[in-house]
C-alpha cells in the first residue's frame, strides 16, 4: 500500500521569492518588469530646475571652469597651493605660490562670503591650448582672472600662466 504524502507544513515548504517591505527593493535581487500597460508621462519635458542642474553639471566639467574654481579655492587660502601639482605647470606653480602667499581672494570685513567663480570661459587660438579668463565675485567686489592652459602629451589640461586682476604676481610691488 503506498504511502500518503507528507503534510507540508509552512515552514518546510520553500518560497521561490521573497518579498521586500512596500517601498523597498532587494538590491542583491534583479528586478523582475512584468508587462502591463505603459502610461504615458503628464509632462514630457524636464523640470526647469532638472534643465539648470544639467547646465550646471556640464559648465563644471569644461576646462576653464573646472581650473577657475580650483584658483580660486588655492587663492582664498581654502586650499594649498600643492594641491595643484598634478595640473599646474613649474612656472605657473611659481607664480600661483606668489599669489596665494598674500591670500587676495580671502573674504575681509564683514562680509565672510566665500568668493565663487561667477563665469569662466577661454578661447582656443590654436591646437592645445586655451587662453582663459574668470569673473569671481568676493563679497560686493567682482574680479578677474585670466589664465592659460596647455594640452599635455598625456591628454590632460594643465595650467602654464596665472593673472589675477590683470597683473602677474612678478608687476606687484
């Protein structure tokens, strides 16, 4: 006479897939898309604020820009000047310790604002190179920066001259 099958019980029996809380997913666990019908988005345009966060995220990604913010934190004295080795040229290196010795973007007064780069832009008069200028606001007071950056044989940027308000650190008295 055969047997009868066994009472599977709760315990013993083994589900194929757990599920998570509401609102939660299994990161170590594909997601399993089951077809249904596709709704439409309401708005098929981004946000304005999703437009200006992209434009912000691609304008730090140029070279000039990336460099002028990187000037600026070196010579508001937020920054060392040997942070810049891997990107700054030896006679540039020379001139930027020049200029961040004396701190000329370092909130005074009563405003403490950190100066911010409030445009960078460069023109490229020939292959590798871009010669580049920065508006930088510090506290009521906008200045400029200009600045020229060499195409390496490594394919990376570097700085080869630094000039904060028209004037090289070697015309200052």
């Amino acid at each position: 006479m055969p047997t009868p099958p066994a009472a599977a019980s709760p315990r013993s029996r083994r589900t194929t897939a757990r599920k998570a809380p509401p609102g939660r997913r299994d990161s170590r666990r594909p997601e399993i898309r089951r077809p249904g019908p596709v709704t439409p988005r309401p708005s098929a345009s981004p946000s304005a604020s999703a437009l200006r966060a992209a434009a912000a995220r691609e304008r730090e990604r140029q070279p000039p820009f990336w460099f002028a913010s990187r000037l600026v934190l070196v010579l508001s004295g937020q920054r060392p000047v040997h942070s810049l080795l891997g990107h700054i040229r030896s006679s540039a290196y020379e001139e930027l310790s020049g200029l961040a010795s004396r701190a000329p973007l370092r909130p005074r007064g009563a405003d403490r604002t950190s100066p911010a780069v409030l445009d960078a832009r460069g023109t490229r008069p020939s292959d590798g190179v871009i010669e580049a200028f920065a508006r930088i606001v510090t506290g009521n007071r906008q200045r400029a920066m200009a600045f020229r950056l060499e195409l390496c044989p490594d394919r990376r940027w570097r700085c080869a001259a630094v000039e904060l308000d028209g004037q090289s650190p070697s015309d200052r008295p």
